[in-house]
C-alpha cells in the first residue's frame, strides 16, 4: 500500500500452490455430487429447498451471490432444476494452477531501484515468514479492511501490517477426493493458510511483496527483490492444495474476497473454458467485477496450440507468459563446439574436464521403452549405461525431475533438451545435478554430434547472470493460445508479461526443485519458477498501481489503459517472436507486452459498463437455456442472480435486440466469419489532464481487409465519452480465409492509443 496519495490498494493472491494436471470432473458415485445451486434472490430460500433431502451436506452459504453450495444425492439431481426458485445447479470441477530483474525489464526499476512510476504505487495460502513481507514503516491496517487472519490449526502462522489477511478452503477438494477416490489433502495442508507447495508465496510477493535486497537463488541473480506494488497490502486466500483445487473453493474464495475489501484479484489457475452460465470461475469473476474489484487471471500452460485459453470471459483480465532479456548461462561443450542453454544448479562439473556424453534414447534400463528414456523419466535410465556420464534428455515439462532421475542412475550431469513444440522457450531451474536447458535449434547440434561420434564427451559450466538478452520480450511456448474458444469475437489473451524463469519469494517447506527429501534437502527463501502463474501477478501489481493512482476508475478503465498502451515490438527492433522465432500474433500477446509505464497515462480508455456485459451475455447463444419453459418470443430473465444489474434487479434480455458480442465495448476487435462488410461500435473516454483532440494516426489493414473509422477525429473534453465506428470491408475473400490481424491507433500528438483488429472470412 501507497500511503501518498490516500489512497489505499489491497490485492489479494487466490488459489495458490502447485500446478497439477487433475481430471476435469470428479467420478459420480451413489450419494455423489458436489454443487453449487444458484437461487432466485426473491423466490425461494436455499435452506427450505433442502428440507427433507437426503444425503445432503451443505458446504459453503453464498449468501452474496443468492447461492448454497452442497453434496447432494445422484437421486435428487434431475428434480433440482425444476424446483421453484432454482436458477442454476452447476456440478462441481477440478480447476489446475497455472521477480527481481522483471521490473527493470518493465521500467519500473532501473538496476534495482524505483524509478518514478513506482513513486506513487499501491499493491497479493503464503509463507508469512518470508522477507518480502515485512510490514517494516507500514502504518496501522486502514479501517475499512473487514478480513481475517485464520490460522487454522497452525499457532505458528501469522499475519502483519503488510500481509493482513490470510484465509483457507478446502471443504469442496476434501468432499471431491473423496468422492472420486482421489488423493486427500493431508489434514496439515487442509486446515490453515499456510504455503506447502512455494506456488503462492512466489505469485503474492510478485504482486506486491516489499523491496528485499540482495534476493537471488542459490547464489545467482541476486538482486532487489520486489512486487509490482511493493507497499501494498496483501491477503492469501489459499483455495488450491498438493490434491487438486476445487472449483467451489475458489467460488468461495472469491466471494469472501469480495466482501472483506481486496481491490485486486490475482488468480494464478484455471480450467478448461466452458460456458459462462457454468463455469464457476466465469460467475465468481463476475460478481467481483460488479463490485469494482479487477480481476486479472492466468491465460494457462496449454500453448503453443490454438484455443487453448483458460479465463476467457470478457471481465476477466487475461495475461500470456513472456521471456525477458535476462538469462542465467549454462555451456554444453563438445568436439570443440559450444552450445548455450540456462541453469541455476549450484554446482558444476570441473573447468575442462570431459565426461562421457549419452542419450536418453541409448540409455534406457532394460524392458523399458525408447520413448521413456529419451524423456528421463523415472526409472527408465540404466545405471550400467549412464554411471559417470553426462545425460542429454528430451522435454520441457518435469524438468528437476529428469535430473533426478539422472541422478539416480549415477549420471553426473545432464542437457535437457527442448522438443519441436518447445522451440526456443528454455527455462532457468535449480537442478540437483549440473545441468544446461537448451532450445531445439542448438540441441540439433549436440545430437548430430553423438549421432556421429563414437566416444562422444563434453562438460557443463556456468556463468553469473546475463543481460540485455535480444530478442525481448519473447513469447513462452507453453503460453496458451487464442482464438477464444468460448465467445471468438472477444480475442483473448489480452496482453503479455514476464513469466519465464522469475524470481520471487518461496515457501520454507519444500525444496527448490520441489523434489522431496532425501533426494533434495536445500531450502531456499527465493526460488525461479515459470509460467503464467507468474505473469499473472505482474499484471496484478501494475493494476494495484493504476488502483492508488485513479481510485474510481472501474476494472474496464484500468484493463483498457494497459492493453491499449501495450507495445508489439521486441528489443532487436523486429515484431515479438514466438517460440520458433517467427512473428507471434495477438492469439500469442493479445493487444502486447504491458507497458506499465505508458499505462499511467493513457489517454483514452474503454469502459465497458454493466449494462454492456448485460447486452454481451443476452447476445449469446448459451447452452444453458435459462428458462426453457418460456415462449420463445417472450423477454426472458437471465439465470443467475450474480448477472443481475447494480441494483439487484434481474437483467432482461430482449430477442429483439441487434447487439452482437463483437459489439461489446472492449479495447480489441474481433470479427470471426466476415462476409462482405461490417461495422462495429466502441466508445472511448478522455481520461486526461486536459480537453483533447485525438485523431486516428496509423491503420494496419489485416490482410484481405480494408479497415476505416468514422469518424477518424474526436474532439473530447477532460472525462468526456465519445462513440466511433470501425467498419470492415473485405476486399480478398481467399487471401482472409483463416485469422488476419491488423490495428487501429488514436493519437493526440502525446498519447497512443492502440487497438488489435483480428478477423476471418470463413465461419467456425
């Protein structure tokens, strides 16, 4: 928190701890569903529907939200939605999780310290030990804070001036393992706040953890350690655990969020898109965002395929994970060549001294398969092969894991090597054993050496850290893609952050690797991880600076000025590149790479209002018919009390309206199935210090497209909104068969105000 400006942010880190792969839905069994039931707020009461319900345990009373959340009988399923005042039963899923030089990398530090733009900030279950929160110099906790600090069955958790909030939820993922036999959470992990996994802590502390200096891992990449608003206060909300996370957890969270005060939602998880009249996360979101709470969510860890997105609904702030240009060096050498991958293991083989170099593929243990072996995984090395050898395996996930199981089959070090869809993205990890992660294209090298040598040998050594990296940013591979699986007129992501190889704060439980002892006993109080868990908090700290600056502007306002400030350029002067090192595109970045600094000072916003999300959702198909009993030409209600207007009256969507979803005032446009032409309508505000003229100064024509605004000139003053017109015109059916991108650019001589434009001519 800021103290300057009177203002006072609160952000909040939401389902933390470790990334899991865990089925969508749990098994049903007899006397087996977990759901949420969604009320109408005047019709009905959830405690007298559940009267006289057999095998029913209620679980969470959201009363904000006109909703129970309870395990109910297989018997009594098909009769729930029938019965008067229910809205909405939605059955319960698994949800998956998905730095000290990120900030000068940002602007908002140069060689450690704050520049201006970090002179005015405001500020993210968590290891409270750690140093990045601290609450040295902080004043009392404002008043107007309402949450808790619930230790749970831990005495020795405690909260402070600047971590002032610490919940925990586990009754769903408890109440789900059980019913789908799966793994319980461990009672310790289960009954208090407390970071096990170094998930949490990690996404917190980049969010807003307090300045630290000389944080680093193992000895490299020391530096000062802070969050995107290291003043701030922050408040854990533990809703994800070493078995899974539950999506009424997280529904949960959110609501109680809400009610105690945060002003910022980081949400470093998510699950497969779905429909937003089912997806839990979608309608939690949405009750936030009619709070005036901003939201900004992870994007996923399912690239580089399309329409891989998680937190794809519009209210959400969605954010895709890039490199920046720092590296931590790693040298594979060989025949007299050199190849360079990165590494932070805290040791390595001696200067000069060569080993034998092996495959994975040459190196698997009897009666097991090739296809294991080149990817090291465990127990598919032949000790008799690999004893004194380096190990060059295959792969970008579980990569600490490789190394242990090189490591146990008496390998001395290991080069792990990136597969085709990998590409370029290599990740900093502190492995067990020496170790280089190298991209594909240097790793053809190494395996056109072993190919066609008969005693290959090399070694492994390291350097400090190195800067200055080109290109910057780069997209990661593992970043989810768009289009938008759910709604392809809104393009998601909607921008880019670091989110490759990022320092910040760790748990004290487990090691660095994450390997369990006795194979890892280090202990670390700032780890590198990876992902757009990681990015999705950098977003999450720059918001809390908008937040303190501009205290009334709405969630939309404050995603509009970092998208439409976000730049598409990378350091080497070239366009932001993916993983293979070609052009990325908008599915890759949304609108670019965050700008903090420019997002500031935006200009112009978007602000896209209740009644817009109103029109947005009634303009849908929706597999979830609301009200099916209702005649088609009739006005119907929508069905969940969360998507009611401000004042708590039901919205009322008319099967006459013309407005479509690429109508949706937002600060990109998509046009999916474009034939001939047509028009879409935006509005823009003058958030500046002073009345402007603005003018459209650059068009990128996406390719087979014509693109004009009307009108190209707005005269506005100091809070006034206007409306403009983009019309799109085909002009080369063929050449815009598949996605073409474009953009359209307000200036005023100071400011830049850029919006992606994404269309196709051909339909789903």
């Amino acid at each position: 928190m800021w103290e300057g400006g009177g203002c006072r942010v609160f952000l909040l880190a939401l389902a933390l701890f470790l990334a899991l792969q865990t089925p969508a839905s749990a098994e049903k069994k007899a006397c087996g569903y977990l759901i949420t039931l969604l009320m109408h707020p005047h019709r009905s009461s959830c405690a007298n529907l559940i009267i006289g319900l057999t095998c029913f345990q209620v679980l969470y009373k959201l009363d904000a939200i006109h909703g129970i959340v309870a395990h109910i009988d297989d018997v009594f399923m098909p009769r729930l939605q029938q019965l008067t005042g229910v809205l909405g039963v939605i059955q319960d899923t698994l949800v998956d999780l998905h730095t000290t030089h990120s900030w000068d990398f940002l602007s908002l530090a140069s060689n450690g310290q704050a520049t201006s733009a970090w002179a005015s900030d405001g500020e993210f279950g968590v290891w409270p030990e750690s140093e990045s929160f601290r609450d040295d110099d902080l004043p009392n906790v404002p008043s107007r804070w309402r949450g808790t600090c619930d230790r749970g069955n831990d005495p020795t958790f405690r909260c402070n001036k600047k971590l002032i909030g610490a919940r925990f939820f586990s009754k769903g993922i408890q109440l789900l393992s059980s019913l789908s036999n799966g793994t319980q959470p461990n009672s310790e992990d289960s009954s208090s706040p407390r970071d096990y996994e170094g998930h949490g802590t990690h996404t917190l502390s980049t969010a807003g953890g307090a300045f630290v200096p000389d944080a680093g891992v193992l000895g490299r990449g020391k530096g000062r350690a802070a969050g995107g608003s290291p003043r701030a206060r922050v408040a854990a909300y533990k809703a994800c655990f070493a078995s899974g996370c539950s999506g009424v957890d997280v529904l949960a969270a959110i609501v109680a969020a809400v009610a105690d005060g945060v002003d910022v939602i980081s949400l470093s998880l998510g699950s497969p898109a779905s429909d937003y009249l089912t997806d839990l996360i979608a309608i939690g979101t949405f009750f936030a965002v009619q709070k005036g709470v901003t939201v900004v969510a992870a994007a996923g860890n399912s690239g580089p395929g399309p329409s891989t997105l998680s937190n794809v609904a519009p209210w959400m702030f969605t954010v895709g994970a890039s490199a920046t240009d720092r590296s931590f060096p790693a040298y594979v050498n060989f025949g007299g060549n050199i190849i360079e991958g990165q590494s932070v293991a805290n040791s390595t083989l001696p200067l000069g001294q060569a080993y034998p170099i092996i495959s994975g593929e040459q190196a698997n243990a009897p009666n097991q398969a090739t296809a294991n072996s080149t990817l090291c995984l465990p127990d598919s090395l032949d000790p008799a092969k690999v004893e004194g050898k380096i190990v060059v395996c295959v792969g970008g996930r579980g990569r600490a894991a490789k190394g242990l199981a090189v490591k146990q089959a008496g390998g001395v070090g290991m080069v792990l090597c990136n597969d085709v869809s990998f590409g370029d993205t290599v990740f900093v990890d502190p492995h067990l054993i020496p170790a280089a992660h190298c991209s594909y294209s240097q790793c053809e090298q190494l395996f056109n050496y072993l190919r066609d040598t008969d005693n290959p040998s090399g070694f492994i050594t390291t350097t400090d850290v190195k800067f200055g990296v080109k290109p910057a940013p780069k997209m990661a591979a593992f970043s989810s893609r768009g289009p938008n699986p759910i709604t392809p007129q809104i393009l998601k992501p909607d921008v880019t952050a670091p989110g490759v190889s990022i320092i910040a704060a760790y748990t004290g439980a487990i090691s660095p690797s994450a390997q369990p002892s006795p194979f890892d006993d280090r202990r670390v109080p700032y780890n590198v991880m990876s992902g757009t868990s990681m990015s999705c908090p950098h977003v999450s700290g720059i918001v809390g600076l908008l937040k303190t600056k501009y205290p009334s502007w709405s969630p939309a306002m404050i995603k509009s000025a970092i998208m439409t400030t976000a730049t598409v350029g990378a350091s080497d002067g070239n366009p932001i590149r993916d993983q293979t090192g070609a052009a990325a595109t908008p599915f890759s970045y949304g609108s670019g790479h965050v700008d903090p600094v420019r997002a500031l000072d935006p200009g112009l916003v978007y602000d896209t209002t209740l009644v817009d999300y109103a029109n947005f959702l009634c303009s849908l198909k929706l597999r979830q018919d609301p009200l099916p009993s209702l005649p088609v030409n009739l006005p119907i209600k929508l069905s969940l009390p969360m998507f009611d207007g401000a004042a708590g009256n039901p919205c009322t969507c008319s099967n006459g309206s013309s407005f479509r979803p690429e109508d949706l005032n937002y600060p990109s446009i998509t046009v999916p199935c474009l034939t001939g032409s047509t028009s879409v309508k935006r509005r823009v505000k003058n958030v500046g210090a002073k009345a402007s003229s603005y003018s459209v100064t650059a068009i990128e024509h996406p390719t087979g497209i014509k693109v004009a605004v009307e009108p190209d000139k707005l005269s506005l003053g100091v809070g006034e909104e206007k409306e403009f017109t983009v019309k799109l015109d085909v002009v080369d059916s063929a050449a815009a068969a598949n996605y073409v991108f474009g953009s359209i650019e307000w200036s005023d001589g100071l400011h830049r105000v850029r919006s992606p434009v994404v269309a196709k001519t051909t339909c789903g």
